[in-house]
C-alpha cells in the first residue's frame, strides 16, 4: 500500500481505539456526581459505596484513555506535517485550551477524588468529583471544536500561497462556535452519556443474573437505566439537529448518508438497503418525502444529490451510508432497550426477566459501536478533505514520510494496542468479579454523616 493509504489506516486505527475511552470517562463522571450527590442529599450509605465502587472503573478508563492519547499528538507531526503546518495556529489553539481548560482541571482534582474520600470533607470531596467530570466534559468540548473547524472552517484566514499557505484565527469566537460545532458537540456528549449509563446497567445486569450484591445492583439500574434513556432520547434528537446543519454546511456528505444522487423534492429516507452505486440507486426500503421533511420540515423542499458535485468531490458514497445507517439503527435499537428496562424496572418485574437482563448485559457495547460508527462516517463523509474546502486529505500528508516506515510503525502499535486493550479487560473483569467493597456501606472519617443528637 502507498504512504497515504498506510497514514489513513495508522490514524484511524489509533484514534478508533483511543475513542473507546473517554466517551466511557465522560458518561462514568456524570454517574459519579448523581450517584455521590444522591449520597450526600439522601445519607443512603449505598449510594456512597456505588460511588467508591464506579470511581475505580472510572479511574481505570482514565489511565487507559491517556496512555492512548498521546500517540495521535506525535501523528500529526510525523505523518501529517503539511496539514499541522497548514492548521497550526487553528488547530493548536483549540488543543492548547484542551490541555489548559480541561486535562489539567481533570487531572488537577483526580487524585482527591480517588484517593481523599476518608482524607477530606465530604463537600469538598464532592466538589472534585464534579470538577473531574466538568474537566471531562470540557475535553471533548475543545477536541469537538478543532475537528467540527475541520469540517466547517470559520473565523480564519489564508496567509501566503502554495506550500507556504496557512490558515490563521481571525475571530477566536467564530473558530470556537464555527457552524457545526454545537450540534456535534451535543452529539457526542450524549453518546459518551450512553456509553457510561450502559456499562453501568451492564454490569448492574449481571449482578442480577449471577445472584450477587442485589441492592447494590437495583440501585445501580436505577441510576444506569434514567440516564440511558434520557441520554439516547437526547441523541436522537441531536442528531436529528446535526443531519439538518448537514444540508446547510456539508450537503454532500448528507446525500452520501443516503445515497442520493439526484436533487429531489419530496426525497426519500432509506430505511433498510444497500446503495447502488453503478446504477445511482439503491435497493431496500425507503420512506417518501421523509428526508426533505426531516431536513427543510417540509417535504417539498428539495434536498441536494451527489450529481450535483463533481465525482472528485463526492465522499465514499456505500462507506459513509453503511456507517450512518448502521449508527442510527443501533441508536434507535439503544432507545427500545432503555425504555424496556426502564419500563420492567419500574413495575417491580425486571429481576424476573432473564432475557432482558442478558440484553442490558450485551446492550454495554451498542453505545461504542454506534461512537465509532458516527466517527467513522463524519469522517469518511467528509472527504476528498481534510479540512472541508481548503485542503484536500493527501495534501495534507507529510512530504519525508516513507511507507515502510509507517508500516512498521503501525504493527507496533497494533500490538501495544492489543496489549492495553487485554489490560483493560483484565482489570475491569477483576474489578467486577470483586464487586462492591461491603466497607464503603459504613462511610468513616471525615465523610462519615454527623451523627444527630
């Protein structure tokens, strides 16, 4: 394969991996504060010991999650070194205030969180707790910012010309809120959300299943269950919102979504199929007029097909529909499940259901599936550019860069990756296998609730 092929695939593959990770550390921050605030407002010692027990698997998505990060940092000086060049005062700025804003404001308050629960108040306790989720939720909030630049470019300007051309911040506001940017990011906070409620609910599953630390395990659903529901209705409707900025900002990549090929009012919304891309058509089920009424809320209002751009400048049209399609029908799958759960757990009658708690064991890895589905087609659908509509992706390669170089490189990281990938399973499988510390239901030291007279 060609230097850039090898590039692409190496890129892909370590941010894919890596963003097993933290959309789990964001959803898992979120449960923390709602299970340790319950705490504090109920002085139910059992939400105390889930709040010890998930801030271990917390901290373990963590550690993995940085380790694997660092790697794409060094990539885009290595094997994309025209682009970084292109980009740099754009894209570092945006990653800078990841580092200043969010990493060192998570990490700032972590080791209170995981090591001051017998050490500090319980206010002050909580407090860092909240700090290490907002830190969290600040992390995606700057990357969503340089990757949505990427896809809708705003607040710049091109100094120079041919290899010397750089974009340069003009308007750091509009860098920040460029046109896609809001909705992606609510997109992903709510996937990250799922991902974090499901692993809770999976695992509260399983305790149900094997007959151990049952109180533990109700209460944990109950948590697990309102966020993911709440959450996948909430992506939804965010990405309802993202798919109408697509045909404003990126319409291309819309009519790649659904295979369309020519401008048609009324247009349809495929359900079920697979797209033709010979005969610009595409077999399965489809449903009239509800593309144009999801996109313009009408169903008259013409939608853009892929004829209307140059075949340079059409993305991969049966990669970006199969990921999309493949991301909304695990979504809406996601939607069912929670509401299922949620219903039974609600009448008293999930225990009882052992083909539901199988389902809610196995439903941990839909969240990550649709993540890197949503990825895969955001970024995929957005070529032939690396930066939508000023640079192409193989100009953006570096120039030194050698094949068998990446090559090399690529294989090495594949087997540190399978490697950390086997920790991660090992330790989160003895972290479950322990369970719950029956300690923690008698919180001591500073955080013990004060006795009443």
């Amino acid at each position: 394969m060609d230097v850039l092929t090898l590039s692409r695939i190496q890129f892909g593959a370590t941010i894919a991996f890596h963003y097993l990770y933290p959309p789990l550390s964001i959803g898992l921050g979120l449960m923390l504060v709602l299970m340790e605030g319950a705490w504090l407002r109920t002085g139910n010692t059992l939400y105390h010991q889930m709040a010890r027990f998930w801030t271990k698997v917390f901290a373990l998505t963590f550690a993995i999650g940085v380790a694997t990060g660092i790697v794409m940092e060094f990539e885009f000086g290595t094997n994309w070194a025209t682009y970084s060049r292109f980009v740099g005062d754009v894209f570092g700025s945006a990653l800078a205030a990841e580092g200043i804003f969010a990493f060192f404001l998570e990490s700032g308050f972590l080791a209170v969180l995981l090591f001051g629960w017998d050490k500090v108040g319980r206010k002050v306790h909580f407090f860092s707790t909240c700090m290490v989720a907002l830190g969290a939720h600040f992390s995606a909030v700057w990357i969503v910012v340089a990757n949505s630049w990427m896809q809708t470019p705003a607040g710049y300007h091109i100094v120079g010309e041919g290899i010397h051309a750089r974009a340069e911040i003009t308007d750091f506001w509009q860098l920040v809120f460029n046109p896609s940017m809001l909705d992606r990011l609510f997109h992903t906070i709510c996937g990250a959300w799922c991902a974090g409620s499901f692993l809770v609910v999976s695992v509260s599953a399983w305790y149900l299943l094997k007959g151990k630390h049952l109180e533990f395990a109700r209460q944990s659903l109950k948590v697990g269950l309102t966020v993911a529901l709440v959450s996948t209705l909430l992506q939804a409707i965010t990405g309802h919102k993202s798919a109408q900025g697509l045909e404003i900002n990126q319409p291309a990549k819309l009519a790649a979504f659904e295979a369309l090929y020519e401008t048609t009012s009324n247009a349809p919304l495929v359900l079920v199929g697979w797209p033709d891309e010979k005969n610009e058509k595409v077999i399965g089920v489809s449903a009239p007029g509800m593309l144009s009424f999801l996109t313009h809320n009408d169903f008259h209002t013409p939608v853009i097909g892929l004829n209307e751009f140059k075949p340079e400048d059409r993305p991969p049209v049966t990669p970006s529909f199969l990921f999309f399609h493949g991301m909304v029908g695990i979504g809406f799958a996601l939607i069912a499940v929670a509401a299922l759960g949620f219903l039974y757990f609600r009448k008293g009658t999930l225990p009882e259901r052992r083909w539901l708690l199988w389902i809610l064991v196995f439903s941990v890895l839909g969240p990550q599936l649709a993540n890197q589905l949503g990825w895969f087609a955001a970024e995929v659908g957005r070529q032939p550019w690396i930066v939508y509509g000023l640079m192409r992706t193989p100009a953006g390669l570096s120039a030194v860069v050698k094949a068998n170089v990446v090559l090399t490189s690529l294989i090495l990281f594949t087997l540190i990756y399978s490697l950390l990938f086997a920790v991660f399973i090992y330790l989160l499988n003895d972290k479950i296998q322990h369970g719950p510390d029956d300690a923690d239901l008698i919180p001591s030291g500073k955080l013990a609730l004060p006795a009443k007279n």
